[in-house]
C-alpha cells in the first residue's frame, strides 16, 4: 500500500493520454474508455484540447489499483508546452517515458530525456502503436538505445506487430499474455516460434539485472542464473537508482498491454517513501530545505501548475513534500511572504473535481482559489518555513505584436493576458510605448495561437499576430555645432532664445550628457534647464528615421537673449533647433539591437545552423558540445531573428531550441538602413 506518482512523457503524439485513458480504464478509475479522435477523454478536457486532439496542459487523474494510491499526470510534450511538462517533472517521483514504433524522427523525445537526467528521474520506456502497420519495435528500440545507451533493457517483446499483434511476451515471468480479447487478457505460454528470442531476450535481461547489484553479480557470475524474485530485485534497484530503463510494448488505443505498464510502474518505479529517502540520500539539501522527513508533520508543497477555471475558479495543482495539509489550514506561501487559508481540497480526475478531507505527503491536489499564490511557489506550515528551489520554467523565445481588432479591446486585453499569465509562467506580456506594440512572447507559434483563441472564447477579444517593430535608435557618428535661434518678435510680446550647442558622440549608450559652459551670462542661468529639456524632446526623435537617439553628449557654450521676449518656452525651442541642426552634422547613423542566442541542436544540424546564422548578418562567438548536443553562441540582430524560434525548429526538424537575451546596440550597414528608413517613411506617411 503506497502512494504514487507518475508523469507521462513524450513527443506530442506518441500516445501518452491514450495510454492515461487505457490506464484509467483498466484500473477502473472510469467506466468508458474515452478516445483521442471522437473528443470523450477525461484527460484532454479543455476545450482547445478537444479541438486540436492533442494536449496543451498537463491533465491529472488520481485512483487506487491494488490497494495503491496512484496519481497520474499526462504531460502535453509539444515544445509549445515544455512548461507544463517541467512543472510535472518536480511533482512526481517516476516517469513512463513513451516512443511512437512507428518509423520517423522523434528528436523531442532527446530534449525531454535531458529533462529527466536533471531530474534524476526513475523512470520506464513504453513503445507504443505496435498496433500501427509500419510498427517495427525492433528498429525503435535499437534507434533509441543507440542514443541512450545501455540501460534501456526489454523487459517484454511484442507478441506479433501490426494487425497480427496480439499481445506481449513478459521476459521476466517468461510467460505470453493473449489480448486477442482486449478486455480479458488471458496468460498463456510463449509460443513456440519465439521461444528462441524470448531466452535471448531473457539472457540479457539477467546479465544487466545482475549488473544493478553486487550480491546479485557475485550470485550471476558462479550459478550463470538468477531467480524470477531475484531478477526482479535487480530490476527494482537498477530503475529506482536510475540504471536501468525497463522497455514495455503496447497498443494503447485499444489497452493491449496497458494493465501490464500499470502493474510494471507500480512493481518497478520508487513510491513516494522510497523516492523522499533517495532524494535524501542523493542531492544537497539546501538549509532550511529539510521537510522531506517521515516524521515531519509540518506541511510543505509546491505548486506546479495553476489552471483559472470558467465556473470553478483559479485552481493551484500541489504536490504535498511532507506533513498533512487539511481544509482550513494556514499555509504560508514562503516564495511571496503571503497567507493562504484554503478551505477545500480536491483530487481531481481529468476535470472533474473529488474533494478530500487531507492531503498527505506524496499526494497530488488541488487547492481552489488562493489569492496571491503563482506556479512555482512553496507553501508551507507558517512554523516552519521552507521554500523548494523554484521550477525551471522555460523562458519564452518567439515574440509577436498583437494587433487588436477595435480601439476598445486594449482595456480588456490587459485583464485577459494578466489571467492567462498566472496560468502560464512560459508567456510574458508588455507594451511597448516607444513603438506602440502590445508585445507577446511564448514556446513558439502553436503556444501563441493557442493564446489568440482563448482570447475570442474566454474574453470575446479577436487579435492576430503581426511582426514586432524593432526597436531602432540613432546616434551620431562624429562631433558638430549649430546654433538654434528662436524669435518671434511681431507685435504683442515676442519670442527670443538663442544658443550654440556642440555635440559630441558618447557611443552606443543610453541617455544624454548635458554640460553648461555659458560664461559672462550670454544665457542667463534660469534658462538653461529649458536648453536641456529642449535637447532631450528633440532626442525623442531624431533626425534619421524618427527612431530616439543615444549616446549623446551636448555642451551649450554661447548664445544671446532678450530682456522683455525670452522665456522658458523659447529657450527651449531654441535648444531643440540647435540639436537638430548639429545631429545633422554629426554623421547620424541607425543603430539596431543585437540578441546573443544560445543555440542547442544536435551535432548533424551544426553546418546548416552556422550557415544560416551568417545568412542573418550573425556573427558565431563560440561552440561547445553537450552531450550528443552541441551549444552555438552567436550574436544576430533582432530584425533578423524575429521568426528565429519557427525557422530553427524547421532547419532542425524540431529538434533544435534556443534562449537569447539583449545584448546591445550596434550601427545597421548602410544599405541595410536605407531600405528599413524608406519603409519607414512610407509606414508613417500612411
Ligand atoms: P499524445 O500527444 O502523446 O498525448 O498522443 P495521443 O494520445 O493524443 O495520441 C495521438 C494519436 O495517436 C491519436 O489519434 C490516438 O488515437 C493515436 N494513438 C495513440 N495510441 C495509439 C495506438 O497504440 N495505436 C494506434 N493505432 N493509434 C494510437
Ligand atoms: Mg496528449
């Protein structure tokens, strides 16, 4: 009787809420088994789940199967959600790690596995659709041993592939399990025509079971054999510590073998207990991180993801570390210094909501409508307080200019986005005010329009994507002087200012540098701020392309002014004519923002990777490998890399992802400039 968790992983489309559901039916947590195509799975209950039959968030089902408490996340896979899969990864103590038999390139499948090397995570191997007519578990099982190596271990072989499969043939119980009638597996005999490669299959299983212990080596080697209890001693040790990846066959679509990777998971991966005394044993525990006890009846959890539901609310999904939480408890939330006090729990199942009177340590739950808590936090008991490293959510690399369909909806907009971004820590949102953009930032194109049309159905706003400004400056290239001379004087009260500025070049930096050399009083004192405000609102828009201007130093060192006509306001202009006069003479040049990319792709990728960074007016500033990976640093200017995130995934058939930061201003190459100034032009001519 223990408490489990697993996590669902895969590339999107392997068949993970495929096999959720088959697991959920077999165990008899629902009565009808849903499927992907018709929209009827507990699993994929959103409604732009339903829509694009695949998952965007991560779903969780609790339920009990043999006396064990087993809760369930199916994870979305997509790189569009990769959040969501690493909020998963820290509430679960196991892994069922799927791959599609099918033939294809499943390069995803290497990031996630990265994913759970990090973690450390104990985890299983499904190869699922053996069902499917190009079903060839043999060469995606050598495929994905080439690339993980030895551990992963066949612990059962298809019975049959393609419409002849029937079943599986289990190499530790050396025994066949006919599912010729899905619903009532029947055990039988390995037949006879593979006998021959089960007893190899078999073999080897021993030899790397017996490798995972010393007794158990020291046994294998005298005797050259191992019993059914002591084979699955090894396994059991070799998957909890990481060693070895059991390799499991199904059909999941129609269960066939589902109820075996039930029974494997709950046999082979660590339960909650045994996962705490691991994590114990094996990690730095930082100070006052030391809840992970049995006895500690202090509560402490994390949350992974946070859902805000049309009727139910905001739900924060929790996976409890140690101690109880109850309905009414204080709860501090130790990441923002804020009490919550929820007053229900629930386990959920898809959707649907089962309220609990406890949460124990080693459960997954959901606390309804806490107030200040975001995905990622820690609660914890208010005496003893503890905050869990936080969750390494992906940062957003593909950004876009939301374009609104009426002057009304930017008001509406903000509420919507600021919801969708609790939700959601992958998707960051600002305007900018320089160029008018509401910026959007997501995993990639499939994440963002995900995010359009939750704004038409939750929020009744329609936007589309357009392409960012960039944000452009100016600066001058050399030094220069110029007067400025403001005077009105025709009738009434006149106008007079009057000054000689000189401009010198400061580089690629912000703001501007203003000095006063007036002497003898050719501008009385009084004026001279006004001169200063005149240079800076005329820096909003400079003389190249309207874009602001940098890296300026301005001295004012002469000038004239009248008793009766000047005034702030005509000194002021005088400052700003002067400015633009000498920003002209100054050699003006654009200057665009350059991004530094960190760039991950798989050795094969480099050469096109490298040449199309050039094609980008990128420079490459290092390479590193990475495991099979190799990492790129290079610098590309943001104009040329605003689609980068789709083009990178498409050069690498997915494979490939990237993080980039600002990392400065630098000139455009004249032709370059010419053509972004004549659009422009025509842009604001408009
Ligand atoms: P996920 O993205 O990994 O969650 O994959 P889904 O569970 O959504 O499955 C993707 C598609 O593959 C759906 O159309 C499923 O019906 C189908 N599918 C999943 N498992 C199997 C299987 O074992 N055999 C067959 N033939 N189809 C499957
Ligand atoms: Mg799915």
């Amino acid at each position: 009787m223990g408490i489990y968790s697993f996590a669902i992983v895969a590339h999107s489309g392997a068949g993970k809420t495929t096999l959720g559901e088959a697991l959920l039916y077999r165990a008899g947590a629902i009565d009808k088994l849903g499927a992907i195509g018709a929209g009827t799975t507990v699993l994929d209950a959103e409604p732009e789940e339903k829509e694009r039959q695949s998952s965007s968030q991560t779903a969780m089902a609790h339920f009990t199967h043999d006396g064990h408490s087993v809760h369930l996340l199916d994870t979305p896979g997509s790189m569009n959600f990769l959040g969501a899969t690493m909020g998963a990864l820290r509430a679960v103590d196991g892994v069922i790690l799927m791959a599609n038999a099918e033939p294809g390139v499943q390069s995803e499948t290497e990031l996630l596995w990265e994913a759970l090397e990090q973690h450390g995570m104990p985890r299983i191997l499904v190869i699922n659709k053996l069902d499917k007519e190009q079903a060839d578990f043999d060469a995606r099982f050598d495929n994905l041993r080439e690339i993980f190596g030895t551990r992963l271990i066949r612990v059962q072989m298809p019975w049959g592939t393609g419409d002849q499969f029937k079943g599986v043939l289990d190499l530790v119980e050396m025994a066949a399990y006919d599912y010729s009638a899905p619903d009532k597996p029947q055990k039988t005999d390995i037949p006879a025509e593979l006998a021959d490669v089960a007893e190899d299959l078999r073999y080897q299983l021993v030899e790397s079971a017996a490798e995972g212990d010393d007794a158990l080596l020291e046994k294998y080697l005298e005797t050259e054999e191992l019993s059914e209890e002591e084979l699955r001693q090894g396994l059991v040790a070799g998957t909890q510590q990481g060693k070895l990846v059991p390799v499991f066959c199904t059909a999941a679509q129609t269960t066939v073998g589902a109820d075996r990777v039930l029974q494997g998971a709950l046999g082979l991966l660590p339960d909650a207990e045994t996962r705490r005394r691991q994590r114990q044993a094996q990690e730095q525990v930082p100070e006052g991180y030391a809840p992970e006890s049995a006895d500690n009846p202090d509560a402490a959890a994390l949350v992974f993801k946070t859902r805000i539901d049309h009727y139910a609310g905001k739900l924060s999904y929790v996976r409890v570390f140690s101690g109880t939480v109850k309905p009414g408890d204080e709860l501090l939330n130790t990441t923002r210094g804020e009490t919550e006090r929820p007053a229900h729990l629930y386990k959920m199942v898809g959707k649907e909501q089962v309220e609990v009177t406890q949460l124990a340590a080693g459960e997954i739950g959901v606390l309804p409508k806490l107030s200040h808590t975001h995905s990622g936090d820690t609660l914890s008991n208010p005496k003893h307080k503890v905050e869990f490293p936080p969750i390494a959510f992906p940062t957003p690399v593909l950004t876009y200019a939301l374009q609104l369909g009426g002057k009304g909806e930017e008001d509406k907009l903000g509420a919507a986005l600021h919801r969708m971004i609790e939700e959601d820590p992958t998707l960051q949102f600002s305007h900018n005010a320089e160029t008018g953009d509401f910026l959007i930032n997501g995993m990639g194109q499939i994440h963002l329009e995900l995010v359009l049309e939750r704004l038409k159905r939750e929020f009744n706003i329609e936007a589309t994507l357009g392409q960012p400004h960039v944000p452009y400056r100016e600066t001058i290239r050399h030094g220069a002087k110029a007067q400025g001379k403001y005077k009105k004087q025709t009738g009434g009260r006149g106008q007079y200012g009057d000054c000689w500025l000189e401009l010198k070049p400061r580089g690629a930096v912000d703001g501007l540098e203003f000095h006063n050399a007036i002497v003898g009083g050719a501008i009385p004192k009084n004026y001279i701020p006004a001169i200063e405000k005149g240079i800076q609102e005329a820096m909003g828009k400079g003389v190249v392309g309207a874009y602001p201007v940098i890296g300026i130093d301005a001295t004012v060192y002469d000038g004239s002014y009248h008793d009766v006509d000047s005034s702030e306001m005509a000194f002021k202009i005088a400052g700003s004519m002067a400015f633009k006069k000498a920003m002209e003479d100054a050699r003006p040049v654009l200057l665009e923002p350059i991004l530094e990319l960190e760039i991950v792709v798989h050795a094969d990728y480099m050469g096109d990777v490298m040449g199309d960074i050039n094609s980008r007016r990128g420079r490459v500033l290092g390479m590193d490998s990475r495991g099979r990976n190799q990492v790129v640093r290079a610098e590309v200017p943001m104009g040329e890399a605003l689609t980068y995130a789709i083009d990178l995934r498409a050069m690498t058939s997915g494979q490939g992802y990237f993080t980039q930061r600002f990392a400065r201003y630098e000139e455009v190459p004249a032709p370059i400039a010419d053509k972004i100034i004549k659009e422009r032009q025509a842009a604001m001519g408009e």
